[in-house]
C-alpha cells in the first residue's frame, strides 16, 4: 500500500511557492472504511486530475478557485499541511495515539478538498543557476560586462528576455546586488519603454542610498547609527532621469532634472556637477524638435532652465571648496584618487566636445570647436576603464567628419569617417563598437558618396549599416541609419521620376527629421505644380528655424523658398533673399552655401532677362561649387551656363556646358535632368543641321524616357 502524504518544506531561499499536486495510490481491502476512503480518494484525485495539473500558489497568496476548479463561489487562502497541522487533525484525543493508524490517516485524506492536498516536490523547485551568476562575485562581473556590451556592441550582449531571466536569479539568489536594476534599465531603454527603465533607475537608487557609516563610534555611545543614508543618491537619481528624457527626446524634462541635480549637489559634488555640466552641454547640443521650437518662439520658460555659463561658474566655485556631504562628515568616495581625477579629465574633455558641437551647429566661434574635438581626441589619461576615453575619441573623430560634410568637404569627410570604422577593434567581450560614433561615421560615408556621384559605393555601404545597426537591437544608433536610408531613398526617387514612392518616404523623414522632410516636400509640391502650396508651406515654417542652433537650417529653407518664389516671377524678392543667405553665409564662413545661393541668384538673373549678370554670377560662384559641392549641383551649374549663354548667343560655350552637364547628371543619377539636357541637345543639332547627331541624341533620349517618365523643372532647385 502507497500513502498519500501532505508535507510541506521551505526551501533555503526562503521563497516558499507551493505546487498543489495530488499523487496517491491506495491498494483495495475488505474493510468498509477502507473501501469508502480509497473511494473519496479516488474521486478527489480524479476530479483533480481532470481540473488542472500541476499548478504552481504562491504561498500567502489568495487564490481565486473559480479560475481554477471552476464552481466554486468562494475565496480562501491557500494553505500548505505541515505535519503540526497533521497531528492536530488527527490526534483528538491529545495523545497522538492515532497519529499511526493509517486507516486514520486515509479518511483524513480522502475528506480534505483538492486545494488543501499540498506537498512540495522537491526535484522540481531545485531551479539550476547559471555559473556565471551563480556566486556574487561572478555575478557582478556579468552585470558589469552585461552592461558594458550593451552600451558599445548590443548585438553581442544576450537578448533582453534572457537578461531579465537572469536578473530575476540575481534578485532572487544576491539580494545584496543592486546593480542589477542598472541593468533592467538599460534592457528596458533598448525596449524603448522609459516608464519601466525610470521605475528601474528609481530601485536601484532606493536600494543604493543606504551605506555603513565610515566614523568610529564607541561601543558605548547611544543613538549610534551603523547605518546612514547617503544623500549622492538625490542627486545622482535625478542626472541619470535627465539622461534618460534626453534619449527619449525630452527636452523640457530634462532640462528641469539637471536644474533639480544642480541645486542638490550646490557645492558637494564637484564631480556631479561636472556630470551635469556634460549632460547639460549634450542636450544643448541636441536637433530642435517642434514641441522645443514652439517654446523658443514664445520664449516660455527661459529664465528657469540652467545655463552652461552659471553651472561652469558654480563649478568653479565648488572646485575650491571641501567636497563633504551635508551632515554625515563623510567625504566623496572619488576625491584626491588617482581614478577621480582620470574621471574628471574624462568629463572634461566630454564637455568640451558637447560645446564645440553646440558652436558647431550654431556656426560661431571655430576656435571653440578646433579647440573641443582636439581635446576629446587627446582624451587618453592612463587606464582606459570601461573605454570610456576610446568613447570620447571616436564621438570627436564622427564629429570632425559631421563637420567637414557639412562645409562640402566630402572627400576629407569620408576618408575620416573610413578611418574610424575601418579601425573599430574589438576589446574585451565585444567583437567591435556599435555606437553612436560609428553609426554617424558611417552615414557620412553615404553622403558623401553620393555627394561625388557614387552611388553604388552609397548603397554598399548602406546595406551593410543596416544590417548591424537594427532598430531591434540597437535603436538610438540606428536611428541615424534609418534617417539617411530614407533621404537617399527620396533623393533618388524624386531624380528617377519614381513620385509614387516620394509621398511614402516623406512621411518617414517627417517622423525622424521634420526640417529635411519640410525641404523635401516642397520640392514635391513645386514638381508635381504646387508651387503656391510649397510657397505657402514654406513661408509658414522657416521663421520658426531662427534660432542659433538652426541657422544652417534656416539659410536652407530660405534657399529654397527664393527659388519658389522665383517661379512665382517675383525676382527682386527672390534676389534680395538669395542676398541676405549668401551674406549670412559668408559671416559664417559656409562657402558652400555661399556657392549655392550665388548660383541661385545668377537663375533668378537668367529668368528676369538680365543675362549678361546671370553669366557673370554663375561664372563667379563657379569655384566654389565645384570645390565644396555636390555632382548634381555642378550639373545644375552647367545647365544655367548653357541657357544664360545660349541666350548670349555664345553657341560654343552653350554646347559645351551642356555636355558637361550630361555628365554631371549621369554621376548624380539625375535621370530627368538627363532627359532635359538630351532635349537641348538635340534641338541645338537640328538648329545646327548636324542630323546624325540630333538622331542619337532623340534614340537616348527616348530610351530614357521609355524607363523614366516625367518631368523635373532644374529652375525650382
């Protein structure tokens, strides 16, 4: 005969998750009682057995048993039978005579219900922990390299659901290991769910604030503390939160945590403030994005958000004064160490890079930004722990090709960019680096190639950031992949004719860039003969890009807005327009939107009948779009030069331009700026008698015309 036991055990974990399971086996006897007992047990454990199988309470737990059995209107709380409760239930007469009797023990059984039939089964709670985290020690060093991995090379840290499996071991086996929630944070920001990675960040905090005290204290004093709360935890919680509102574009919230960090590190933190300072500089650094440039224009809340200048004063005051946390007498962990100063040297030269960014993009000050990327490509102070000074070198190297590209110099920013993904080693875990550095370094590899007409380089490149940088694994880096992707998808669309593809492409520019998708669009709009719809559009828009951050941005818009109004035949406006950029552009020492606004001003020329001045403009701005712009803008050059001089009745000098300018087209892929020169050609040879010519000229032109239909009007570019 086989008994039905009901045990109960706690395991040394202390996690106490019962399994209701019910395994008896009663042998047939000829006593009545022993015959209606094997019968109940039977019934019970068939109507068990058909209910559910296998069902895993947690202890002190209410469990709802119409989920479970079904038709049942109640609600207990699931308790397990220790053999106290055995005896107690069994021996009525106190003296545990009956305990024994197994005839006792049956009817007992076979009258408790199917909840109240509870053992733990030992072989099944065992769970097997990994032995990379199975001591404390070992655990650490993996969340450490956990996190390392998915900071420089996602793709080679373990996939989110096994990070947070493990995890939850960690929780459960190393309690005393906080870090852990520094890793659910990160797993949760590649999730792109900044609820879970704040809640995260917020554990982590909750848990770190308490310390042992560091001050000899007698045995014999009273109200002695061994522990204390540590106060870095305000206002480190608070410069992290920053960091995240600023992945997720943020702007506002982040500006109000790092004012929240400032004021609760004062003169405490030297090295907090300096992590503000970096932070501070990064988001000042940031794209502007609509929600930020409707608060510019009305100027709400200017006079509560921190600057740079008041927070490196305030650093310079904190510097010279005793780092103590308030009340407590203890002094910063990281202060007068060797690491210390490598960490500030770290966030110095950090800084620096996040201000010649900022001038940069504000276009002012080049001995400020010379000054930073020279400075963070210096950035080597002894032991590189956590890479951290490799991080800082390769952002200022992706920054000096940004840069270069931006001032039209595509062959010096491609070779830079090469260089640096060209020499991405690997070290330690990772194979290689998957950051933000190496993601914009390859994406001006792309444009710049397409700047000198190769396109198929382009799209190698390309399909190779594509497939390292997903969305899945690594979304804030691939990002900057997806927004090149889709603008030369456009690009390339608009120049083949292929309009039905355009309307798609720009509503993801619009998601991820809305100025470059403003631009596109009203390009668009002028193409297919909504040239007042794209003024309109434009006119409503530019205004709000002037700001100091957006003044590259801006001087584009305007560009293309002249030409629209251009079309319109208001010429003095589009003129005076094209002047403002060009002078603009020059203070700012951009000679490439010099070049562009010159050329567009000797069309405007061209189209109000002042020829001679067209020709004179386009001559002079000649060198510098062939020095710092792109093939397809030399091939608009070449189209001008062949009206303005066609209309001068300089017919050599027309038939050569055009020529170059068939070649210009083909590098930049312009099919229908191809097709307009082909047809300029061609009546240049009828008017000229040269039939043969005009008949090769018709064959190619037809030809492209079979693949490519449509028109593309070069004046409105």
């Amino acid at each position: 005969m086989r008994w039905a036991t009901a045990t109960g055990f706690l395991d040394d974990c202390g996690y106490d998750t019962l399994k209701v399971v019910c395994r008896a086996g009663v042998s047939r006897a000829s006593n009545p009682r022993a015959d209606r007992a094997a019968r109940a047990m039977t019934s019970t454990y068939a109507d068990w057995n058909q209910r559910q199988d296998q069902i895993v309470i947690p202890f002190s737990t209410r469990v709802n048993l119409d989920e479970l059995f079904g038709d049942v209107h109640y609600n207990v709380v699931c308790e397990r039978i220790t053999p106290c409760k055995w005896v107690r239930a069994a021996d009525s007469h106190g003296d545990g005579s009956r305990c024994s009797d197994p005839w006792v023990q049956l009817s007992y059984i076979g009258h408790l219900q199917p909840v109240d039939l509870v053992y733990w089964d030992i072989s099944s709670q065992i769970s097997v922990v990994p032995f990379e985290i199975e001591s404390s020690v070992r655990a650490r060093k993996w969340i450490a390299s956990q996190m390392h991995l998915l900071q420089v090379c996602p793709s080679a840290a373990f996939p989110d659901t096994e990070i947070m499996d493990w995890c939850k071991i960690i929780r459960k086996n190393h309690a005393d290991i906080v870090q852990v929630h520094l890793l659910e944070m990160l797993c949760h920001i590649r999730a792109m769910n900044l609820g879970r990675a704040l809640q995260s960040l917020r554990l982590y905090f909750d848990y770190s604030m308490f310390r042992l005290n560091d001050s000899v204290v007698a045995a014999n004093v009273h109200g002695a503390r061994l522990g204390v709360l540590d106060q870095r935890s305000l206002r480190f919680c608070s410069l992290l939160q920053a960091r995240l509102c600023r992945i997720f574009g943020d702007r506002l919230s982040a500006s109000l945590l790092l004012c929240e960090c400032v004021q609760q590190a004062q003169n405490h933190d030297v090295a907090c403030l300096r992590m503000a300072m970096v932070e501070l500089a990064a988001l000042e650094a940031m794209s502007p994005s609509d929600t930020h440039l409707n608060i510019l224009a009305d100027d709400k809340s200017s006079g509560t958000l921190i600057s740079s200048e008041s927070l490196l004063r305030m650093i310079n005051r904190a510097s010279g004064t005793d780092t103590l946390t308030e009340g407590e007498g203890h002094r910063d962990a990281a202060v007068d160490t060797n690491e210390s100063q490598q960490l500030f040297d770290q966030m110095h030269a950090l800084a620096n890079l996040m201000t010649a960014i900022t001038a940069a993009r504000q276009c002012k000050f080049p001995h400020i930004v010379e000054d930073g990327v020279e400075r963070a490509l210096r950035c080597n102070s002894g032991l590189d722990t956590g890479s951290r000074c490799r991080l800082i070198s390769d952002a200022a190297v992706a920054t000096t090709s940004s840069i270069r590209l931006k001032h039209g110099f595509a062959k010096a920013a491609r070779s830079i960019a090469t260089a640096l993904v060209d020499t991405n080693y690997g070290e330690g875990t990772a194979p290689r680096h998957e950051t933000d550095a190496h993601a914009i370094a390859g994406v001006n590899m792309v444009y710049a190639s397409v700047m000198v007409g190769e396109w198929d380089r382009a799209f190698h490149i390309l399909r190779k950031l594509k497939s390292i940088f997903t969305p899945d694994i690594n979304w804030q880096s691939a990002q900057y992949v997806q927004l090149c992707d889709s603008i030369i998808s456009f690009d390339c669309a608009i120049l083949r004719g292929q309009f039905d593809k355009c309307a798609p492409i720009l509503e993801d520019i619009e998601v991820m860039d809305h100025a470059e998708a403003a631009l596109r669009k009203a390009l668009f709009l002028a193409i297919q003969g909504e040239i007042t719809g794209a003024r309109n559009f434009l006119e409503t828009l530019y205004t709000k890009y002037e700001t100091p951050s957006t003044v590259v941005v801006h001087m584009r818009l305007r560009l293309q807005l002249a030409m629209l109004l251009s079309a319109e035949c208001r010429w003095s406006a589009a003129t005076e327009m094209l002047i403002g950029v060009r002078e603009e552009a020059i203070s700012v020492e951009h000679r490439n939107i010099a070049g562009m606004a010159l050329r567009r001003i000797g069309v405007v020329q061209m189209l109000s009948g002042d020829y001679e001045s067209a020709v004179t403009s386009l001559t002079e701005c000649k060198k510098d779009i062939i020095r710092y712009c792109s093939v397809l803008e030399r091939a608009i050059l070449s189209i001008a030069l062949a009206k303005a001089n066609s209309y001068c009745n300089c017919r050599c000098e027309t038939v050569r331009f055009l020529n170059k300018a068939r070649v210009h087209c083909r590098q930049a892929g312009a099919i229908l700026l191809e097709k307009f020169v082909l047809h300029e050609l061609a009546l240049y040879y009828d008017e000229h008698g040269a039939i043969e010519k005009r008949d090769e000229i018709a064959a190619e032109f037809a030809e492209l015309d079979e693949r490519h239909v449509g028109l593309f009007d070069w004046n409105l570019v």
